[in-house]
C-alpha cells in the first residue's frame, strides 16, 4: 500500500512539474528565435518572439525589451519599457528597479514622461536592496535629486549624507560629488583639503573627472602644495582616462608648444579625442573647432596619423 502511494505520489509530481518545464522550454524557444531574427536584421520577428518569451517568464528577453524600448524614439515603445522594468523588478532584480528609477527621473529622448516623485520612490527602494553596487547607485542618484532639487526642495546637506552612503559601498562617482560639495562649499563648509581628500580617493576608483580636479587644486595650490608639476601629473592621467577637459588642455599645449614640443598632429588627437567625449556642448563645440582647424595645417599623411592615433586610443588606468 505504502509503494503504490508512494508511486502516485511521483506520477502526480511529475504531472505538476512537466507543464512548468514545457513553458520554460516554449519561452527559450522563443527567445532563440528572436535571437536568430536579430541576427537577420528582422527587427520586427525579433521584438515579437522576444515579447513571447518574455511573457513566459524569460528574464533574458525581458530584460532585452526593457533595454531596447527603453531608447525608442517611440513614445508607446518607452512606455512598454517600463512594463518590462516592473515584471524584472518583480523577480528581486535591483538593477532593474534602479533602472525604473532612471525612467522617471530622465524620461525618454525627448525628456518627457518625466516623474521624479516616481523616480524617488524606486530609488529608495533600490537603496535597500542586498546588492552593494546598486544600492551605490540608487544612494547616488538621490543624492544627485536633493542637490538639484528634482522632486523636493533643494537640500545640498541631505546629499552629503546620500553622497557618503554612496561611496561607502564604493561609488566613485559619489566620491567625486562629495568633493565638489567641499570643494564649493554647498551645505558644507568650504574645505579644499578635504575635497582634494576625496578626489584622490574617487580618482583611484578611475573617476576621470576627479583627476582633472586633483590637477586644477594642484595647479592652484587649493588645499594642497601648489605645483604645477604634479598638476600637469593629474591632468594627464585624467586625460588618459578619458576626461574630455584635459584632453582639450593637452591639444591647446601641443598646438601651441605650451611647456612640449609643438605637435599638430598629436595636437589634432588630443582636440579629436576631447570632441568624442563626456562633455558639455560648449566643450565639443571648441574641440571641434580647433581640430578642424588644426586639420587644414596638416598633411594628408599628418592626418592619417592623427586619426590612427585616436582609433587606436584606450582608457588607461593611471599608477601611482
């Protein structure tokens, strides 16, 4: 008797089990075939056998279509997006939930559908998630919303507090924040040592912005010895690692021999490199403007190498 409830007992499991196992089956199916369609270029099969396996349950495809629509110039497309977001953030995942933050906050191309209350609300929820990085990330951005004002008053002293909670799970970036409100004297009083403290910290992290400041307090004796050497040090290393204000500064010096060696066509690199990368219109505006210029002293054998060296360029980490 025991043996056959016992036998019953598996085939009723397995019963139970088959249909759950075949449903994840379809949905890998179909994320395969979405997948293969993509390869293809057929946009459209893509996004439909995606949204199938999606529906299924896949995470995956989910997170594809969150991503994907979440940058459509389509306004019902980024509005889908959020769905995707919100069944992703449903199973736990606390990236998404940060995400789900950044839609409201940023709102899509055209900056609407903005929502900051929205936006707090799931950045706070992400804050206290199990994992270090998005819980930084989360304690970042709301520190970034206190300091702006977006969806409440204006509380630089509150996005201190926020900031510092930030890189104590190793944000770099919060790191950089922290120093500027010192820097600056915004809801903390003005301490140059202790915002080149913190720069240097954030700039160990790879934070390139860091390190340009770290040059500029160096080259104005902000905070720390005044030295020009050890300024140009930061600068470079910060252009190296991509910060678009030395790249320009290293292309105005090698355009005009300033402290090195003429050299229009590292010249020409260096303003090329500062008009590719995280700046500021005003930034891309002149770098444009002075490698274009540089450019017509140049040879076309010049340029050729000019533009190879900025094909070949990569971040690089500074040393000690």
């Amino acid at each position: 008797m025991k043996k056959l409830l016992l036998i019953i007992a598996v085939i009723t499991l397995s019963a139970a089990f088959l249909p759950s196992v075949a449903f994840a089956d379809a949905a890998e199916d179909a994320y395969k075939r979405g997948e293969g369609a993509w390869k293809n270029q057929d946009y459209e099969t893509a996004f439909r056998e995606y949204r199938t396996a999606g529906e299924m349950g896949h995470l995956d495809a989910q997170i594809l279509l969150a991503i994907n629509l979440s940058s459509s110039p389509y306004p019902e497309d980024f509005l889908e997006s959020r769905k995707w977001w919100k069944k992703i953030a449903g199973q736990g995942n606390s990236g998404s939930i940060v995400a789900l933050g950044d839609s409201y906050r940023y709102g899509n191309l055209d900056g609407n559908y903005i929502d900051y209350k929205e936006a707090i609300k799931w950045y706070r929820t992400a804050s206290t998630s199990n994992n270090s990085e998005h819980r930084g990330d989360a304690f970042l951005a709301l520190g970034e919303m206190y300091e702006e004002g977006q969806g409440t008053a204006k509380n630089p002293s509150e996005a201190m507090k926020l900031y510092k909670k930030s890189a104590a799970e190793g944000n770099a970036e919060a790191g950089y924040r922290i120093g500027v409100l010192y820097e600056t004297g915004k809801g903390v009083s003005k301490n140059y040592g202790k915002a080149a403290e913190w720069y240097s910290s954030s700039a160990e992290m790879f934070n390139s912005t860091a390190m340009y400041r770290m040059g500029f307090l160096h080259e104005k004796g902000m905070g720390v010895p005044k030295s020009m050497q050890e300024a140009e040090k930061w600068y470079r290393r910060a252009a190296d690692a991509g910060n678009s204000w030395s790249q320009f500064y290293f292309g105005e010096k090698c355009e005009h021999g300033k402290g090195v060696k003429k050299d229009l066509v590292f010249a020409h690199a260096w303003y090329n490199l500062a008009s590719r990368g995280m700046g500021n219109k005003e930034l891309w505006k002149k770098a444009k403007s002075a490698r274009d210029r540089v450019a017509l002293k140049l040879t076309p054998e010049e340029l050729a190498r000019a533009e190879k060296i900025v094909r070949d360029w990569r971040p690089q980490k500074y040393k000690k």
